[in-house]
C-alpha cells in the first residue's frame, strides 16, 4: 500500500495512525475530519470540561512532536461523502477526491436530536463545539436543567450541572436507568446517587415535546418528541448520544462541523419546558439531549459495504473488502458494536494489523468494561449481566438504598461462577476481580464513558 486514508480524526482514527506508523507503514497517510480540530479526549467533556476544571489544552491528544512524526496529512473541516471503492477514492464534501489504497473507517456516531429541537436552550453533547456552547451557557447564572436521558453520561453531565449549582432533573422512560447493563438492584443503588446529588430523578415516563417562547412552529405549540428516549440499554430507543469517539456529524446530522447553527437565533424560540408523555410539564431553561447516538455511516450510502448499525466487519475489524477496514464507534465488529473509550483505542491495533496483511491475521476479543464519574463516586463495571444472575455485595455495603461510606463491591454469578462485577469507590479489588474475569475472557477490550 502507498497510501492509506483514515476517514474520522477521532481518537480512533488518532490511535490508527499511531498504529500504522508502528506497525511500518511509511507511505501516504491522509486524515479526514469533518470538525476543524484535531483529535481531543471526549469523555471529559460532561465532567471536567463542563464544570471549568479543565481547559481545552488538556483535551488535545496529541501534540507538534506527535503530529510531526505521524507525517500525515490533515484534510480537518470537510465532510467525506462517498467511498468509490472501484476507483479507490474517497470523496470529500467540497470536491476534492483523495486517492488511497486502504481506507480505515472512523466517522464515529452522530447524537440523535428530538424532532423540532431547534429551540435556543436545547443542546446535545457529544462534541467539543457542543461542551463550549453548554459550557456559556451555564455560565450565565442558576438555570433549571433538565437532561432527558437517564445513562452514564447523562448522569455524568447531572452530576456537573449540580455541581455548578443549577436545578437539575434527568428524564428516564425506563422504571430505572441503566437496568440492562447493571441490572434492577445494582441500578437502583446508582440511581440513588442521583437523590444524593440533590437532582430529581423522573422515570417510568417519556418525553412528548419541548415547550418554547415565541409563535408556534410545530403542532400544538411545542416541539415534539420521539418516543422512546433514553439511551440503549437504559429501556429506551438508541444508545449513547454522548459517546467517547464520535467524529462529530461525518456524513450527516446538526451541523456539518458538529457546532451549533447560530444563524437566526434571534428569530429562533427558546426553550421553556420539557412536556411528558404522562401530561406533566417540567419547566426549563436548560434542555440537554440525551436519546441515542446513531454511527456516521450516511456517507457510505452506496458503495459495497455492509452497513447495519455500523459498518458491519469480521472479528479483526475488517469489512468485505480487505482493504477497508473500521475501528470505533462506527465499527460493528463481530455482531457488535461498543461505544467506549478504550474499545476505539484497542481496536485499531488489530485493524491496521489485518490491513497492512490485507486479510485477517488477528480477531478482537473483547471483556465489556467501563467506567463513570459522578457525583463524586467512581462506578466500575466489567463482565456481562443477565436476566436471572445473583448478585451479591462481597466488601463494603449499602446504606439507604445507596453505596456507604468506603463504596463496595459487587459480584454476578451465574451457574456458580462469577460473570460481572460492579464497584462503586473500589478500585483497587475491583481490578482484582476484573482480571479473575479476564483470564476466561481472553484479551480484553475496555472501555470510558
């Protein structure tokens, strides 16, 4: 291969490079991205970026020494459109062609927006552009908050408005959140993290629309919304719409760059509630979206790739075509598709081995892990939960329906052995128990949310 195009300067697409450079590929490299940044580190941006603990420069994932001896070529701000995989070109959204012979696939996923969400005050929060705008306008003083979607990262983005002293409510149409990666009592227990954080907890009740100032756009006065909102896997519709190494809006969604369009906000409604499908109405000045992610895949409308959920590939990460492979968000491997931190880090190793081969030499295997930070408690989870396992709290121990003091830690079993383990502010038996999991498991791919 003389040249190699990554479409998505994500952290996926950075650890790609990274790997292609390591693994002695020292042809063309081209990195395509469709946000006018380089690669930054996502999960801080409902925490510590949020809250103003962190500035931008910590974000940056690479430097000009890195940068330097990557030698690629940045194309940042445009969009990819197509993939013309007969002609071995990806088509870029101002024009431009880029000639490759290997195509590694990194688009991320875009936040799914509620339909008529175009109210000023309502936000998503998935990339850089999105944390800034949410970040100003927090600053302006106490706001009601309300986050509909009741998943880690909502809860991690709760959590720091709380902290910033705004009235916080989180929105969740399941009876709990979090339910089908935790299950009901461990679920329960974080959602008490919620009470204790002093935010309003609504479950059990979707969202019919958002209530805005100003003459009525949409039927009934009021956006309306989809049904179903949430995050997957919190008994909802979709899954995360803050994940870790989404691209911004490759190939379509808000905006092309991910930031928000400002044109005509002065003519633009603004928010003033958020109306439950139970009738209530909660008021608020500050609407943070949280109902799903969907993979950037829109711009491979057309060409041979399977696309299902993402762009479908074998257990090494490689599509029907040895010279495409995907990594990320994007990527569904093996039947499925992970929005986590290190899964966009430890999958790219793998790829770029098995394209530089130009078949697959290496498979993926994968033990789910991630964790949260929220409301001052660490949750650590690694294993797989399912309807019917025991859990059992080993160390440490609850107090009203809560982690206590100290944290604890909690072990799944299944058919006498353990299958899942959960700690809240225990991270030193926690890693001694992940790797009892990891032995069985082989290789293990982890996760931030």
């Amino acid at each position: 291969m003389r040249t190699v195009t990554i479409v998505g300067a994500s952290l996926a697409g950075l650890y790609a490079a990274r790997e292609l450079r390591a693994q002695g590929f020292d042809g063309r490299l081209v990195i395509v991205g469709d946000e006018p940044h380089r690669p930054y580190d996502r999960p801080p941006l409902s925490k510590d970026f949020l809250t103003g603990r962190a500035d931008e420069d910590h974000l940056a994932l690479t430097d000009a020494e890195e940068t330097a001896e990557l030698d690629a070529e940045w194309l940042l701000g445009v969009r990819a459109r197509g993939l013309d995989l007969r002609g071995r070109t990806v088509l870029l959204d101002d024009g431009r062609t880029v000639s490759t012979d290997g195509v590694v696939i990194a688009t991320g996923a875009f936040a799914r927006r509620l339909t008529g969400d175009d109210l000023v005050g309502v936000h998503t929060l998935r990339t850089l552009d999105d944390a800034r705008a949410l970040r100003a306008e927090l600053a302006h003083g106490p706001r009601r908050v309300v986050v509909i979607g009741g998943g880690f990262i909502g809860a991690e983005t709760a959590s720091s408005c709380a902290a910033l002293g705004h009235d916080v409510t989180v929105v969740e149409a399941a009876p709990l959140p979090l339910v089908p990666q935790l299950g009901p009592d461990m679920a329960a227990v974080c959602a008490a993290l919620h009470r204790r954080g002093g935010v309003d907890l609504v479950t059990g009740t979707g969202v019919a629309g958002l209530r805005g100032t100003g003459p009525a756009g949409t039927r009934g006065g009021h956006a309306t919304g989809e049904k179903g909102t949430g995050e997957k896997g919190t008994g909802t519709r979709g899954v995360h719409a803050f994940g870790p190494d989404g691209a911004g809006t490759q190939g379509r969604g808000s905006h092309p760059t991910g930031r928000e369009d400002t044109r005509n906000v002065a003519s633009r409604r603004t928010v003033t509630g958020v109306e439950l499908s139970d009738g209530r109405i909660l008021p608020a000045d500050v609407v943070i979206v949280g109902i799903g992610a969907t993979p950037n895949t829109g711009w491979l409308a057309g060409s041979t790739l399977a696309l299902h959920d993402g762009v479908l590939c074998d257990d090494g990460c490689v599509t029907g075509l040895p010279q495409v492979v995907a990594v990320g968000d994007v990527a569904r491997v093996g039947g499925a598709r992970a929005e986590h931190w290190t899964s966009a880090t430890e999958q790219p190793r793998v790829a770029v081995r098995n394209l530089l081969a130009g078949r697959t030499l290496e498979t993926v295997r994968s033990l789910p892990y991630f964790w949260s930070d929220q409301y001052g408690a660490r949750i650590q989870f690694a294993g797989r939960w399912q309807q019917g396992d025991i859990v059992r709290i080993t160390e440490g121990a609850l107090e009203d329906g809560g982690p206590a003091e100290g944290g604890f830690l909690a072990r799944y079993e299944r058919d006498g052995r353990t299958t899942a383990v959960l700690s809240v502010d225990r991270p030193r038996p926690f890693m001694r128990a992940r790797r009892e999991l990891t032995r069985d498991a082989g290789p293990v791919e982890s996760a931030a949310l």
